[in-house]
C-alpha cells in the first residue's frame, strides 16, 4: 500500500515537472523582458519610427473607426524584409503601404482569423506607412472604458518594433 502512494506521488510530481517544463517551452524559452522601449531605433540594420505611441483621446462607440499612420524608415544601407506584422487584440487591424501605392492587409491579431504575411522589402533609405484601424464597437458595451492595444512589427532578421495606441471608449 505504501508503495502505491509513492508511485502516484512520484506520477504527480513528474507531472507537474513536465507541464512546467512544457509552458516554458511554448513560451519560447525566454524571460520576459521588462526593458525600457522608449527608444525609437530597435537594433542596427532594424526599422525606425518617428512615432511609436498615440492616444486618441476619449473616442465614442457611435462614431465608429478611428485611424492613425505611424512611419517606419529603412535607414540602413541594406533592404530589410518586414515578414510579419500583427495585432495584440482581434479590434484592431493595421495596413502597410506597398513600395507602388498600394496598401497591403489587413493584418490583425494571430488566432483570430488568417493573418497573412507582410513579405514586404523596403529597400535602404525607403519608408512606409503603417495604418492602425481601432474599431471601439468591437466588443460591444463590455469595451467602454480605457484601452491598450499593441502592433508588433518583425522583419526576418527577428529585429522587433512595437506601436501602441490607447483611447478612453466612450458609448
């Protein structure tokens, strides 16, 4: 009998062991960083951005979407390849202006639907817009009130860039 429990106390501990081990590794296997990134320019050879944060202020739901265009530049001597571009929240979407005019997108938020790739090369010296859409109408009455939403930007070096915009939702 006693060696029974030990058996199921040593199945639950390994267990437990092996779900932490599996969290950590879904998680990339890195630490959470808690740098500061204030700081436009995210590495040498990586896209900059004159702007990387804006409040819209108090916004109502009645008035529908609201936009805003952050610049990124390539001001490096090599084309950079910006791979992905993605959305903390399924509220939000943002466009990318192609090299001919055109606007590439949406992109949103990764599980929400099909996020495609950027795939989009902006050579050296080059710039485009990135269109941020918020719609504060999608989560209903349960949306009034402050919010946070991210833009993450990567290119396939695995250099990052971080947008944020808040409001105050009001019906």
């Amino acid at each position: 009998m006693k060696t029974k429990n030990i058996i199921y106390i040593l199945i639950v501990i390994l267990f437990i062991i092996g779900l932490y081990f599996w969290g950590y590794s879904t998680k990339g296997g890195t630490a959470v960083s808690t740098q500061d990134t204030s700081t436009t320019k995210v590495s040498e050879g990586s896209l900059i951005a004159t702007e990387k944060f804006y409040d819209f202020g108090a916004i109502s739901m009645k008035d529908g979407l609201v936009n805003k265009v952050f610049k990124i530049s390539n001001s490096s001597e090599e084309d950079i390849n910006l791979m992905s571009i993605s959305t903390s929240c399924m509220c939000t979407v943002v466009y990318i202006t192609e090299q001919n005019g055109g606007k590439k997108g949406p992109f949103g938020m990764p599980g929400h639907g099909i996020v495609p790739k950027a795939n989009e090369i902006i050579k050296a010296g080059e710039s485009r817009d990135i269109e941020v859409v918020y719609d504060p109408n999608a989560h209903g009455p349960a949306g009034v009130g402050r919010i946070n939403r991210l833009v993450y930007l990567e290119d396939a070096n695995g250099n990052k860039l971080q947008f944020e915009i808040k409001a105050n939702v009001t019906p």
